[in-house]
C-alpha cells in the first residue's frame, strides 16, 4: 500500500486524473501550515489539462479563498468540512444544521460544563463568544469573517456546522462529552482539538460526490488526500486514495495508497507523479 517518492507505480502511470481533492492541515499543508510553493506550477498545469482541483478543509469559504487568491477562479472548494461548497463566490452545495440541532449541541456543552469554545460556523461568518487568545488564535486560523456575540445562540444566518474547540484533546475530551446528547447529528472530530456537530449527511464524501456529478466524472478517474478522522469518506469516495504517512491510524484502513508525509511535501510528490513530470 506505499507509494514511495523515488517508485513510481504502474496504477499511477496509467491513471486518468480528473478530479483532485486535497485535505489542507496535515495534508498539503507544510508542518508551518504553508501552502507549498510547489503547488502553484502544478495547478496551472492541471488547468491546461482540464483536471479539477478541490482544496477540502474543516474551514471557512472566505479563509480558503483568500489562502488560494493567486488560483481561485474557477477553483471549487469544499468548506466546513463538507457541509458547504463554493465555486468563484457561488453556492455549488450545501446541507445546513437547523436551527434545534446548533440550539442542542450548544445547550449540552453548557449543561456538560464542558471546558470549550464553541463556533457557529454560518455561511456568512463564524459567531463565537469567548475572547482567549488561544481560542482567537484557533479562530482567525480558519475563519477570515467571524463576530463575537454575548451568547453565540443570538446568530441570524443559515449554519454550516456547530465547530467545537477543546482547550485539551477534543478525541477524548468534548467528543466524549456530547455522546448520547446529539445523536440524531453527525458529531465528527477534525482535528486534535477540534470536534464538528453536522447535519448527518454532511461530509467531505458526499460533497466529493456532488462535484463529480456536477463534473461529469467518476469515481475511478478521482483522487484525494487525507490525515484525518474527517477525510474517512472522502477517501472512500475516490478511486486512488492517498493517507498521508502521517495520517491518524483510522485514515490508513481506508486507502489505497500511503504518501509521504505533510512534511515531506507527500501530496507534491504524488502529484508530480500523476502528471508525469517526476
């Protein structure tokens, strides 16, 4: 299941990439949380040939699109870890959390007293109402649009996710905290602190498969990166799947392939590969 950066494969050689899709922290983002200038050349690359690529994340419409200004036009991009997808400022797909789900995931943190930050995450800005610099770090890091309320519940727009900050580790912390409470709800851990409360058919996996309809492509002809708990079905959704080497150890069950890790530029050198330019 490895794929080496020095041995290209022969499923590789003679694969027919039309649709990429990449997870960003722990994926194709450096371990200082850096695009990799590597990447640029190659999306020109991908776009003279007609192969769409797809930055997935657990964050914001805004913050993706300002982190990939310089290639934005006509790039889509799967948000809020799947919930919601964007094409050049317009609404590809989208599957909100209503209005009881946000009031009861915020209302059993609260009765839990559950020591976390909560986010709103709507489609037109973040909402929070906790001010540590720790959490404010964490915020603007993947909101570019976000207002602080007195109490995040006084929000007026249509939601994306319920994203959940644990000040310690949200796997064994706040995920725990909210089993049994929000069952109905798909309730997904993203990232070591962060947990994501969604409508149950939101995931990275279903919004994979809504652009590649829109695309007209297949599951064979797509290819996605991933580390984490959050990337499970997007993997799935895709005929060449890639765990990063650093992956946590449920991504590896998942894949097809293993790359190199977000350190070692993985999704770089699988790329190259791809396009046949190693």
């Amino acid at each position: 299941m490895t794929l080496l950066p020095t041995e290209p494969h022969v499923y590789l050689e003679s694969a027919d990439p039309r649709l990429i899709v990449a997870d960003m922290d722990g994926t194709l983002l450096d371990e200082h949380g850096r695009i990799p200038d590597e990447l640029w050349p190659l999306l020109d690359v991908m776009k003279e040939r007609g192969i769409t690529f797809v930055p997935a994340s657990g964050r914001q419409y805004f913050r993706l699109e300002q982190m990939f200004h310089r290639a934005s036009s006509g790039m889509p991009f799967i948000c809020e870890n799947g919930s919601f997808v964007v094409r050049d400022g317009e609404e590809v797909s989208s599957c909100s959390l209503p209005r009881e789900g946000v009031v009861r995931t915020v209302e059993a943190l609260r009765e839990a007293g559950s020591e976390v930050g909560i986010v709103v995450a709507g489609k037109k800005m973040g909402y929070h109402e906790r001010t540590e610099p720790e959490f404010l770090g964490e915020v603007e890091k993947y909101y570019r649009r976000a207002k602080l309320l007195d109490d995040v519940l006084k929000y007026d727009d249509d939601v994306n996710k319920v994203a959940i900050f644990d000040f310690g580790d949200a796997e064994s912390g706040v995920y725990q905290d909210l089993q049994g409470k929000v069952d109905e709800y798909s309730v997904v851990v993203s990232a070591k602190q962060w947990v994501d409360v969604m409508n149950p058919s939101a995931d990275k996996g279903n919004a994979v498969r809504a652009l590649q309809e829109e695309l007209g492509v297949t599951r064979e002809q797509t290819v996605a990166f991933g580390d984490f708990l959050n990337d499970v079905e997007m993997l799935e959704a895709a005929g060449m799947s890639f765990a990063m080497a650093n992956s946590h150890p449920g991504v590896f069950d998942v894949s097809r392939f293993v790359a190199p890790s977000n350190a070692e530029g993985g999704v770089i050198t699988v790329l190259r590969h791809l396009l046949g330019l190693q």
